[in-house]
C-alpha cells in the first residue's frame, strides 16, 4: 500500500497515512479527517489545490483535460495551456486532490 505524507501549515506536524493502490487522493484526506479544503469533489472548483512530490519526478504525464481547464480557470496554469495536454509532473506544477490516484508513495503539500 502507498503511503501519503501530508505537510501543511495548517498541521501540527506531517501526517502519513496509507492509501489503497488507485485510491483518489482526496479520499485519503477525507478518510484522514485533513484540513484540506474542497468543495465540489468532482474536480470543477479548484480548491483542493495541492503539490505533489514523487520519488520518480520530474517526469512527463498527461493532465486530463477537465483538471487542465479548472487549473486555467482558477489562475493555476496560463491559458496557453488551452493547446497542451503534456505537462511536467514536479512539485512546482499545481494539480487537484479530486484528480491524483495514489499510485505511489507521495509527499503532498497544501
């Protein structure tokens, strides 16, 4: 099992937490009783803003669109971004809680 460690300002301290392979990540911070604040759930709002950091970065990957447009839409990402699907999976590249399968051990940051 994937394990999640969590780092925020608004944590005492970091929280790791096991994940299910495949699980949503904001599943995991649900079922953790996290302060990450989401509205939607279904990746249209943009406020379950995180950083990712991966053993295997940085590496390319395909941003779906639906997470891609929030992330324009919400200031995240430029809107020359319309014309991409390709991005740079690193810490410096925001994604969406609503939107990460744990697939990996994880470092997020909120």
């Amino acid at each position: 099992m994937p394990t999640v460690t969590f780092v925020s300002d608004r944590l005492p301290a970091p929280v790791s937490v096991e994940a299910a392979a495949g699980e949503l990540l904001l599943e995991v911070v649900r079922r953790a009783g996290l302060p990450l604040w989401w509205r939607c759930g279904h990746g249209t709002c943009g406020a379950c803003l995180v950083r990712v950091s991966h053993a295997g970065q940085p590496v390319p990957f395909r941003l779906g669109r639906k997470e891609r447009n929030v992330m324009i839409r919400q200031g995240y990402l430029p809107k020359t971004a319309l014309a991409d699907d390709d991005f740079i999976d690193s810490p410096d590249l925001p994604r969406l809680a609503c939107h990460i399968a744990v697939t990996e051990d994880l470092l997020i940051s909120f």
